[in-house]
C-alpha cells in the first residue's frame, strides 16, 4: 500500500457477508479489531454438543480472522437469548432488544480498547445496531463508517403497500416503531459516510434527503468453494414430464422477496413441465389453491451448511424481489454456475441476456414469460450458466479497493 490509512474497528452482529469487511481488511493488515456478538472456535465445547443444538452459532468463526483481534460475547449473547424466549419478546421488540445489548457491550469494550490505541481508528458499524457505538465514537475524534443493510424506510413503504395488495397471503408483518427509524437517522447523520451494496439502496436513501456526497456502492464479496468451481452443469435438449425445468427460490419466505408474483407464476405454469423448489423458513400461509399447486415444493428452513445442494439441483435461480440491500444469494448461485432471473430491485449481479435474465417488473405475468422463454431454450440457459463465472466484481480484493477509496476520502 502506498499510504498509511486508519486500522478499523469493525462490529457486527452475525455472521453477516460472511465477515467479508473484516476479512478483507484483515488482509491488508487494516483490522485493528473485530467486535462481533459471538465468536465460536473450533476448540470450542460448543462444538461437541449434538449438531442440531445452536447449529447456527457454530457458524460464527471463519478460519481467515484465525490471527485477528476479536473481541465477542458468546455467552452473554446465549443468556440475552434465553431470556427473551422466557419473557416471550419476539418481532421488533426482541430485535430492538438485541441491537442495545449489543451496542451495550461493544461500548463497554470500545472504552478498554481506545486507551490501547496509537491513533485514532475507523469506527465500522452496521444499521440499527450503530447509534450508541457512533456516538462514543465522535467522542474520541474517530471517523464512523455506516453498512447500510437494506434500502431503509424506503423499503418498508413498499412492503407494506404489498401487504395491503394481499392479504389472503396470511402473515405476521409489522412496520418497525418510530423511534426505530428516528434512531436510524442519526445513525445517518453521525456517520463520516454510508456503504450500500446497490444502486437501489443508493435510490432508496437519497429518497429520503440522505446527502448523496457520503453514499459510497460497495457491492458485496463472495467466494465459493473448490466444489463450486469444479461443478459440471447439464441440462437436457428439452424440459419434459420426466425432466421438467427446476426452478429455485432460495431465501426466507417474505411478501418482499417477491414471493406471491413467484407464486401466482407457478400457478400459470402449472402444466407445463416445470417444479418450483421453495427452500427457506415460510413466514406466509398462502390461499389454499396456491398451497395445493402440485408443481410447488415447499422445502422449509434448511442449514446456511445445506444450501449447495440445492444450488447444484437446480436449473436456474429466481429472485422476484421487492427489495434487497443486495442479495447475497445471487453471489451463491453464481458460484454454483447457475443462470439468475432477478428484480431490479437489488444488487447487479445479473447482466441481461449474459448471465441470467432481468425481470421487467416483478409480476406473475412477467414471471411466467421469462420462466416460458428458459422453458422453450434450455440451450440458452445453458449459455447463461457458461457465463456465470465471472466474479471480478464481486471478491475480496475488490472489496479492498474500495474500502481503501473510502479511507483515502475520509482521512
């Protein structure tokens, strides 16, 4: 590196991007810390309990920060965690809930570490669980990075004027409180800049008068593995009965994701040779004649560890969404040579007529034509799927790129 910029403090909650932030900070020798909600070694005995026991929190760790600094709160995250099952808090309210314990502690420990420090760092923080860590921030002088996770109040509206469009889709869905987006704001407002992973998140914040001057685009890193790279593709010269187009929706089962379009599309389809695979946890209960739709099978939550198999199963991948920060799920199907229709509505992953196909609208109709025209042209899926491995955008040392453009901006 030519320059000396600033080590960053990155805190997180989750697993989220598969820690590329820190990853790829981590590389250049950029990471004075991680501070994360749990942490899980492989040493750890929580490792030696039976696999279906806090499957999820196995999950935490990625043998890259193995030298890194990190800081997390493993065991306090599980008693947080008990205890709002006891009390019974669930929605915003456990959400809120676990974004000030988190910030509770990362304060705690920011307030350790700056002593520590030989000069003043980049403070990294994702939505919503930022406010408080930004404010100790300013405090000391140090400069505050936002990851804006998703297209914000923007991207509530549309998913309530969804709601409203269908409620025969039975669902539990409630818009976040005020204070919720009053907290956001300032978060907005103390932050030196704000990194979105999509024009349309972009769109979605300058919506709602966030100064486009500090909006940087930073799309999301991925990396697959060996098996993805080595993975053949097949598809027959025609879909029939016996070999009928495989069709994945993968993520969770939302009205925003785009989910009733899919659904009413299937329904069109329905006798044609053509099966809908629907994997992840169901948050709807559809109208009956859609959950009878014999090209439809519901798979249900499965394992972050499980995905691949259904990436491999698959003939092209389908996300309808509403809204998405990004999607990281279009990276996954990239890896795994898979062709993607997708909304505009989320990260540019797909390249029209390249790599997969981009949807005119996100409606039954325009669902169902594109989902025809791979039906009909199996040779052209076969097209797409060659051209799914180019990731140039999408990995770690493009994201180093661009986090260095950002600390040369701010410094």
């Amino acid at each position: 590196m030519s320059k000396t910029f600033p080590l960053w403090i990155c805190c997180q909650i989750g697993a989220r991007e598969h820690y590329a932030i820190p990853r790829a900070l981590h590389q250049q020798q950029q990471l004075a810390y991680l501070i994360t909600d749990a942490w899980v070694l492989p040493s750890s005995r929580i490792n030696l309990l039976p696999k279906k026991i806090l499957a999820n929190l196995r999950e935490r760790f990625d043998s890259d920060l193995t030298s890194a600094s990190v800081k997390a709160y493993t065991n306090s995250l599980i008693n947080f965690e008990l205890t709002q099952r006891l009390q019974k808090n669930t929605g915003w309210e456990c959400t809120i809930a676990r974004n000030h314990w988190f910030q509770q502690q990362v304060v705690k420990s920011l307030k350790l570490i700056a002593p520590k420090l030989n000069s003043s760092p980049t403070l990294f923080a994702y939505s919503y669980a930022a406010l408080e860590l930004f404010r100790y921030a300013k405090t000391q002088g140090w400069q505050t990075i936002l990851g804006q996770i998703n297209p914000g109040i923007v991207e509530e509206k549309l998913v309530a004027a969804e709601h409203k469009k269908h409620p025969d889709y039975q669902c539990i869905w409630l818009p976040a409180p005020t204070e919720y987006w009053a907290n956001w704001q300032e978060e907005c407002s103390l932050a030196d800049r704000i990194l979105v992973n999509s024009s349309w998140s972009k769109q979605a914040l300058e919506q709602v008068d966030i100064p486009q001057s500090k909006i940087d685009i930073v799309p999301l890193a991925y990396e697959g593995s060996a098996l993805a790279d080595d993975f053949e593709r097949t598809y027959p010269k025609a879909f029939s009965k016996e070999r009928p187009l495989r069709v994945l929706f993968l993520g969770q089962v939302i009205l925003r994701k785009g989910i009733v379009a899919l659904l009413e599309a299937a329904e069109i389809l329905q006798h044609q040779p053509i099966e809908f695979w629907i994997v992840g946890s169901n948050n709807i209960t559809p109208p009956l004649e859609i959950q009878r739709l014999k090209g439809v099978k519901w798979v249900g939550a499965v394992p972050r560890s499980t995905t691949a198999k259904y990436y491999q199963f698959a003939d092209v991948f389908v996300f309808p969404t509403l809204s998405d920060g990004f999607g990281l799920t279009q990276l996954e199907a990239q890896a795994w040579k898979l062709p993607i229709i997708a909304s505009r509505f989320c990260g540019e992953v797909v390249e029209d007529k390249v790599n997969g196909l981009i949807l005119p609208e996100v409606s039954s109709k325009a669902i169902a034509q594109t989902l025809q025209l791979c039906l009909d042209n199996p040779e052209q899926l076969k097209a797409f799927s060659q051209q799914s491995t180019n990731t140039q955008n999408f990995n770690l040392p493009q994201l180093q790129y661009h986090l260095e453009t950002i600390a040369d901006a701010i410094i």
